[in-house]
C-alpha cells in the first residue's frame, strides 16, 4: 500500500496540495462531470470554499487507491500466471 502512496506522490508532485476541480479533471484523466458526480456522491472527500470544491491531494490518494484496490482482477485455483 505504500508502494502505491509513493506512487501517486511522484506523479502528482507537481499539484498542490488541495486541487481544484480542474486540477482534478487532470490527475484523474476524467471530464469536468465526472469530477462534479465523484463531489457530489462523496467519493471523494472534500470541502467548498464559497461555491468553489477544493480537494485535499490526500482525498485524491485515497481515492485511486480504493478504486485500484476494489478492481483487482479475482484470480481461481484454475488461473495460472
């Protein structure tokens, strides 16, 4: 689990560490919308500043990794690698 925050970490270094919407749509690789429904249904922990979302980077860590987590591909005792 480390090794993903380390990852993030490098990855985003060059973002504050409270984003905006727009710094959101960035990191994510997402369209405006799609930011505002993740707001909007709490996926991602946040805040408002007048009617402004702001993001904590750490909110957004937290996020990719329990999406990574809960789409880990389910492996049998049948599946070989």
């Amino acid at each position: 689990m480390e090794e993903i925050t380390a990852t993030y970490t490098q990855l985003f270094q060059n973002y504050p560490d409270v984003v905006s919407t727009l710094q959101l749509c960035e990191m994510l690789g997402v369209s405006e919308r799609t930011v505002y429904r993740l707001l909007v249904t709490n996926q991602i922990k946040h805040f408002k500043v007048g009617r402004a979302y702001r993001i904590p980077k750490v909110n957004v860590f937290a996020f990719m990794e329990s999406e990574w987590l809960t789409n880990l591909p389910e492996f049998t005792a049948d599946d070989t690698i």
